[in-house]
C-alpha cells in the first residue's frame, strides 16, 4: 500500500503538481478525499484537488475546520487526508517546499527553523490529521469509490515529549498510540490500527 509507513508530515509535503491526464473530475475527487473525515465532518470539509492541468487547487470550500486533500493522482494507489485548519500553514509550506526539490530532511529542518522563529504558525491546541488509504485496485477514479481502505489517525501536538504525555516511542502492540518526533514542531501522536489483510 502507498505511503502507509511513511511519516505523515513527508506524506502530504508529497502532494505533487504535476500535469497529468488521468486525473478524475472534481466530484470524484471530492468524493473520495473526504472519506478520510469523520463522518459528521465530510459534508462541510473544504477540499484541495487537482485541476485538468494537474495543478493543487480549492475544489470546494467548505465552512467547518476540517481540510481534506484529495489523492494525488501521479501517484500509484489512493491515498487521501482531511486535517484541521490549523495545520494548514504547516502543511501547506511542505508542499512548497517539495515543489522546490527540497528533501525530505531539508522539508523537516526548514519547518523546524521557521516555527522556532515564530515565522510559520503552528496549532496552540492538539490538532487531528486523518490519512484514508488503499491499493490502486481498490478505488475506483470513475465513481470515486473506495473498497477496503485503511484509515489512522494522527494529532499534532506541537514540542510534545514522550515525559509530557506518557506516550511511548514506538508503539509496543498493534494500534497502540506512540509519539514520533518529539520535542519538535512536528511532535503528533501516531494511532495505526491493525491493518486488515484486505487493505494491504
């Protein structure tokens, strides 16, 4: 499956722009990117998808907190992610930062540097990320279904530490919450539940 051991944050600073012609219409990629959002949150979920010439745009704007990203479509498999507005700048320098050629390592100490110095505003409060995933044999670009997918979930609390929240570092059993990269702008608790066979 695409990207599902990857860390988040280099996951959606991914999201590439590239022209293509298989991308579906803004209705099937809405379609599919809010099945990421909690059920209650989908309808009203503003949605970034790509246009004809494969550029990242505004599908849908939506009226609550969420923001979905749709599946990049130069890509193999679906993978698609809803995240509370606050997250937004975060996520949104990633993206331009990899447009830039940046690696994934140079994406991470940039945010880093910016979010010290108070130049790239992060969550003052513990913001979720929802990352809904499946083989490319599993959706569908037509309709915008999604059969058998794996969704988990992310919360950002920003400079979080494995001693401030009794988290550990790495998860001891199947879907246990853990901190990864703690102490940094990037610190989120990571929540991957058991995958069933179907979606691998």
């Amino acid at each position: 499956m695409k990207n599902i051991l990857f860390p988040v944050a280099l996951i959606l600073a991914g999201f590439s722009t590239q022209a293509q012609t298989n991308i579906p219409s803004s209705e099937v990629q809405i379609k599919a990117a809010v099945l990421a959002a909690p059920a209650e949150k989908q309808e009203q979920a503003t949605v970034l998808g790509y246009n004809p010439q494969g550029d990242l745009v505004v599908l849908r704007k939506g009226t609550n907190e969420m923001i979905c990203l749709a599946d990049d479509p130069n890509k193999d498999g679906f993978s698609a992610a809803c995240y509370h507005r606050d997250l937004n700048p975060f996520m949104a320098r990633g993206r331009a930062l990899k447009k830039a050629g940046k690696t994934s390592e140079e994406i991470f100490d940039t945010r880093e540097k910016e979010a010290k110095s108070g130049k790239l505003p992060m969550p003052k409060q513990p913001s979720a990320l929802y990352v809904f995933s499946a083989p490319e044999e599993n959706y569908n670009r037509t309709t915008g279904e999604v059969k058998n997918g794996y969704l988990r979930y992310v919360v950002y609390i920003p400079y979080a530490t494995a001693e401030s929240t009794g988290l550990p570092l790495k998860p001891e059993t199947a879907g246990m919450p853990w901190i990864m990269h703690p102490g940094t702008h990037g610190a989120h608790i990571m929540i991957s539940p058991p995958m069933d066979k179907a979606a691998q």
